[in-house]
C-alpha cells in the first residue's frame, strides 16, 4: 500500500512558476511509477506528467512540454512537478498517482494507476 500526499499548489500569475511535490510513504516506493494528472472544473481528469519507476523514461502531455518538468527523489520517496510559464489553462487540482506494476514504459491512462493523492489546488491568474 502507498499513500501519497501531494503539496505546493497555490495561486500564481500567469508567467509564474509553482513547484509541486507529492510525499509517499509506504514500501516499494522506488518500484512504482509515478504519474501526475489534474482536472479542471466541468472537465475530465487527464494526464500531465508520468515517469518510471526506474526514472528512465518520461513522458509529457503536449500541453505542458517545454514548461513542466517532472522529477524523483527516491531516497526521500518524493516526486516533484516543475511548473514554469504558467498559463490560465493550467488551472485544475492536480493529482499525483503511483503505478504498482513495473513496467518499462510511461504509461498516461488514469485507469492504470492503483494509489491517488487527494489533490493539491492550482490556479493561474491572468
């Protein structure tokens, strides 16, 4: 079992940067891929950012590559969101998710991921 916490949301303008992070606690952190997802109001949740669980592959939805960056800390079980050129569209709750199984590649479907955080609130300003 993994529980996630996720933290470093916030209101920013556009142009600003955030920093999210996403605490896990449990065993096997460092064999579970680590995904980023977030939802905006009225919308579905969809895929932002996802990594291995041997940090050699990464992945990034076509609306944030060249401005989010995703990174992991295994020895203090975090996973970070950089955050940069932040735009209105980018407002949403953001989510971190954990991937049990070990696979090779990134995967970017929400259904594949078995342990959610709870949300951290992200909000642009224009």
């Amino acid at each position: 079992q993994v529980q996630l916490v996720e933290s470093g949301g916030g209101l920013v303008q556009a142009g600003g940067s955030l920093r999210l992070s996403c605490a896990a606690s449990g065993r096997a952190f460092s064999r579970h891929a680590m995904g980023w997802f977030r939802q905006a109001p009225g919308r579905e949740r969809e895929f932002v950012a996802a990594i291995t669980w041997s940090g050699g592959r990464i992945h990034y939805a076509d609306s944030v590559k060249g401005r989010f960056s995703i990174s992991r800390d295994t020895a203090n079980n975090t996973v970070y969101l950089q955050m940069n050129s932040l735009k209105p569209e980018d407002t949403a709750v953001y989510y971190c998710a954990a991937d049990r199984k070990l696979r090779l590649v990134v995967v970017t479907s929400a259904r594949e991921y078995d342990y959610w955080g709870q949300g951290t609130q992200v909000t642009v300003s224009s």
